[in-house]
C-alpha cells in the first residue's frame, strides 16, 4: 500500500531527510489546522515556540528544542530546508548521523540561549516582546560547524567557486550588521547563538575534544526508554573469556588502524577541502561514518 511504502521510506531515509520531513510535516499540520479551524497558528504552537520571558520559558522547558521544528511562513521553512539540506550533506560526508544531529538540537538550544538572555538582559529589547521560532539558528550551527572544520571545502553559488569558510563569514556578519536595525532581532540573535556553538564545536573537536559527547549520551537514554523489552531481548550466553579477551584485543587493534586513516583524511580535508580527496578516500571515508 502507498501509506505503508511511504512509512518505510521514511525509517530508511538517513537522519537529513528525517529532519526535512518532520519539519515540513509540522509546517502542513499547523496551516492546515489553522486554515480548517480558523485559529491563530500562534495559539496551535504556543506550547513549543520559545518566549522571550523567564517566568513563561521556565514552564515549557522544552521548547528550546521544539521552537526549531516550527515555521509559519513558506519562504522561511523553504530556505531553512534547502539550507540544512546543503550543509546537512557536507557533514553527512564526513561524520556519522548522530554528529549531525547533535550539532542541530545543541545549536537550537545555543540559539534559544542566547534570544532568552539577550531578552531578558539587555536594555534595549525591554520593550519588545516576541517568540522565537524556526530552524535557522540550528541550520547557522551545522554552516559555521563544517566551515570551522574544513573551511577550504568548495561549493558553487550560480557561477561562483568559493569556499565554504567565506560564505560562513559572510552570513554572520551580515546578520551582525542587520541586528541593530532589524525588526527580527530574535531570529538574528539565534543565528549567532547556533553559530558559536558550531564554531566552538569544530574547534574543540580538532583539538580531539568532542564537547557533544555528553549529549550524545543524553539522547541514547532517552531513545532507550521508548524501546520496548521485544526490541531489547535478554539472551543467555556463556563466557569464553581467552577467546573474548582476544577478540576484543582485534577489534581494537583494527578500530586504531581505522581511526588513523580517517583522521589523515580528515587532515587532509581541513588544509585542501573535501573535493581534494580521491575515489577511495571519499568511499573509505563514507564507510567509516556509517560505521560509528
């Protein structure tokens, strides 16, 4: 049946296009609701757009995640996906799934971080009131992230050839220079946020320090508590410790091996951009991002 071929899509589809379609699946269900029921899409998604005040966030903790799953605007949800599909496959090429996702929510929350303290600091936005929605701020991690990380990866806008780092260095200043002056200075302000964190998240982990590690464990227990005992069986084995010890002594010995020849490449990418590596190297790569 069509229904069942497109839910198996969906479960086979990598975690870029599972982002895509949640956001866009969210996006149809609130204007569809809010076109057949005649309401505010405001009052559909309050619960999950990020306020700008602290007695009201404090009661919806969650939506410093949430809000980056909501969009109103077509042309706002259009140039967020194709954003975070562009710069999603750059990372895909070189990380795992997870890394990805990781990057995304804590770029959301460094985003939302920085709106609710900005807010609820500075003078200045003491008399405008707003919420913050959308996925820019997430998809401004994932941009400063890989350009961070290997600036010289090349990508063509129109007919230009330029590299990843100057198209990052110009979006963040544009938005720095739009911020005094811009009637969406909430949106802005996530911009930045989510691109201090995909900054420092790069640097950090070229310097063999993954700052994501701690999330990354968070999202695995909170994934195990919806995991059913069928899909977590018990099974009884016995122990052959010689023969277990040796295997383990393997396996590690060929993760080492493997891990040198992704970090070289890595190297490699960060000094000439990924377009430099070979047909090998780029499929070695792909493999071992599969892998983790």
């Amino acid at each position: 049946m069509p229904q069942t071929n497109l839910i198996q899509q969906y479960k086979t589809a990598n975690i870029l296009i599972k982002l895509i379609v949640i956001n866009v699946a969210i996006f149809l269900v609130v204007r569809l609701l809010g076109f057949f029921t005649l309401t505010d899409p405001y009052e559909l998604t309050k619960w999950f757009v990020l306020p700008d005040t602290w007695s009201e966030f404090v009661l919806q903790p969650w939506s410093f995640i949430t809000y980056s799953f909501v969009h109103y605007g077509f042309f706002h949800i259009l140039i967020n996906m194709l954003w975070l599909y562009w710069f999603g496959q750059m990372i895909l090429n070189l990380f795992s799934a997870k890394r990805l996702l990781t990057v995304y929510l804590m770029g959301a929350i460094s985003g939302g971080l920085l709106f609710v303290l900005a807010y609820g600091l500075f003078p200045v936005f003491e008399n405008a009131r707003g919420y913050l929605l959308g996925a820019s701020g997430a998809v401004t991690a994932l941009m400063v992230f890989i350009a961070a990380y290997a600036p010289n990866t090349a990508i063509r806008i129109f007919t230009f050839n330029l590299k990843i780092w100057q198209v990052a260095v110009f979006l963040v200043l544009l938005d720095l220079v739009r911020l005094p002056s811009s009637g969406n200075a909430g949106g802005l302000l996530a911009h930045l946020g989510g691109a201090i964190l995909g900054y420092v998240y790069a640097v950090q982990l070229i310097r063999g320090k993954d700052i994501g590690l701690g999330f990354e464990r968070m999202m695995d227990g909170v994934a195990n508590l919806f995991k059913s005992r069928k899909q977590r069986p018990f099974k009884k084995v016995h122990r052959n410790t010689k023969t277990k010890s040796a295997q383990g002594k393997s396996m590690r010995d060929q993760k080492s091996d493997q891990q040198k020849k992704v970090d070289a490449i890595l190297d490699k990418i960060s000094k000439s951009g990924y377009e430099s590596l070979s047909k090998s190297e780029k499929d070695f790569l792909f493999r071992a991002g599969k892998d983790d």
